[in-house]
C-alpha cells in the first residue's frame, strides 16, 4: 500500500513538473481545452449509453 502510494505520488510531481515546464500560453490553453473535451466527450458518452440502455431495456 505504502508503494503505491509512493508511485502515485511520483506520477503527480511529474505530472506538475511537466506543466511548469511549458512555457507556451498557447500550449497550457490547448492542453487545458484537450483535458476539458476528453471529460465532456466521456460525460456525453456515458450518458447517450445509459439512455439507450434504459430506452433497451424498457
């Protein structure tokens, strides 16, 4: 468990090393977009699924 959490704490300073590392404000925006579109892509997905499955099912 303790490994774990090491690992998942590694993950995070690289990932927050990573993101002080670009200097571009267009590059931060576009990641920043990218990251908001991939979570309302799966949010929009998940949802028309559950419609479906129950508009299936009834």
């Amino acid at each position: 468990m303790k490994e774990a959490m090491n690992d998942v704490k590694n993950e995070v300073k690289a990932k927050l090393l990573f993101w002080h590392n670009i200097k571009s404000l267009k590059m931060r925006i576009a990641l920043i977009a990218l990251f908001i579109g991939l979570v309302a892509l799966k949010i929009f997905t998940t949802v028309l699924t559950f419609d479906w499955l129950t508009s299936l099912l009834s």
